[in-house]
C-alpha cells in the first residue's frame, strides 16, 4: 500500500517490524462494517464513548513527552499534539453523540474497557518511563493507522455518499490534510532514531508493535462492547 506521506527510515524499521499487527487492523470486522455503512449504531456509540476516552490518555502521553525534549520546535509541536487529540477530534465524538445520545458527562462517567486502559497505560507510562524514541515510537501508531486506514477505504469505495450513516467518520480520517501532520510527527521519529542505541531502537520497535496490536484490540472491544468481569 502506497503510503499517503514520506516514511523516513527508522518509521520504515518500525513498521516492517509491526507488519501483521499493523495490518490486521484493515480486514478487522468492525472497520469493514463501518466502512460499509452497515455497523449497529450502538457498537459505533460504544466505540466513540471508548475513543474520547483513550484521547485523553494520548494528550496525556504528549504532554508527558513534551516535558521531556529541549528542542523549543518539537516542545511547541508536542503541546499542540496533545491539544488537537482533544479539541479537533472532540468535534466528531460531540457531532455522533447528538444522534447517538451521549455527552461529555457521558464520556466521562464512562469506564475505560480492559483494552482500552491497556492501551492507555501502555502509551502514558512509556512516555514516562521510556526513551523519547520509545514515547514518539507509543503514540505514533493510531494517527499513522488511521489516516492510511481513512484514505485506503477511501481509495476502495472511490467517494463516499452522502447519506452513509459514518461519512464524518471517513470523511476526517480520508482527510490529506493530516498527511502534514505524519510527515511532523515521523521526521522526530527518525530525529530521535539518529540520537539513539541500537538497544534504545530496538526496545522503540518493539513499543511500536505494542500499540499496533493495541489498535487491533480496540477495534476488538468495540465489536464485542466489552466489559469488566462481574464484580
């Protein structure tokens, strides 16, 4: 698959590594159900309440990070990072919520699923406790995912009609303007590569593979609206 933006070549590493994770996520059945139009709203309104929650935790990641780097550029590029997971992408969970039926009081008294805190304490104690390789290496996988995923069905579908019940949804992700966005966030990426051990590259690989099999997992918990055991 022809990628939408430049892939330097330690993001190349990386996703070479990740391959089967990375791509298991497009034949996953909850993205060809959304794709198609044909996905029960309910699993759809799971799934945003669960997505605003994880946006949280990957503005916390950034946030984290940005402490982290001297570069004044990459400071101010991180700041913004954490501020658009929630403010831009809050704009299309609000939007759903309207005909779906839930808020922000909704969302946050929501629980995170076992996947989705997973998925957050994976990402928020890597950008702790890891390298800035590793935190960059964390968060990069769900804007790469879902911007080639969003201009793929895009490509396959050829437009996308008006009346499809998730056009906002393809719509954003199918959006080139993010490709901006890849290219920033992969060009610190392979900035952060070149300042690093082959055993600090390494462990970024493989904290890459970790969020692309915690993609395919959150896709999972929305399909089966998982939930905690009884307690």
């Amino acid at each position: 698959m022809q990628s939408p933006f430049p892939i330097p070549p330690f993001a190349l590493e990386c996703k070479t590594f990740a391959k089967d994770s990375f791509g298991a996520s497009f034949t996953h059945p909850f993205v060809l159900a959304l794709a198609d139009g044909t996905l029960d709203p309910k699993l759809f309104r799971f799934y945003q309440i669960q997505d605003a929650k994880y946006l949280e935790a990957f503005s916390d990641a950034c946030a984290i990070l940005s402490t982290k780097v001297k570069d004044p550029e990459d400071k101010l590029w991180l700041i913004d990072a954490a501020r658009m997971a929630l403010v831009v992408e809050s704009q299309l969970h609000l939007g759903y919520g309207k005909t779906l039926g839930y808020d922000t009081n909704t969302i946050a008294n929501t629980e995170p699923t076992p996947n989705n805190l997973a998925y957050q304490n994976h990402m928020v104690a890597t950008a702790l406790q890891g390298t800035v390789l590793e935190g960059f290496c964390a968060i990069a996988p769900c804007p790469w995912l879902y911007i080639e995923l969003g201009q793929h069905l895009l490509r396959e579908k050829g437009s996308i009609p008006e009346d499809h019940p998730y056009a906002s949804w393809l719509l954003m992700y199918s959006d080139p303007g993010f490709n901006e966005y890849m290219t920033e966030l992969l060009k610190r990426v392979q900035k952060y590569a070149e300042l690093s051990d082959p055993s600090a590259k390494n462990r970024a690989k493989i904290s890459f593979q970790q969020s692309c099999n915690y993609e395919w997992m959150f896709w999972e918990q929305a399909w089966t609206s998982q939930t905690w055991p009884s307690r």
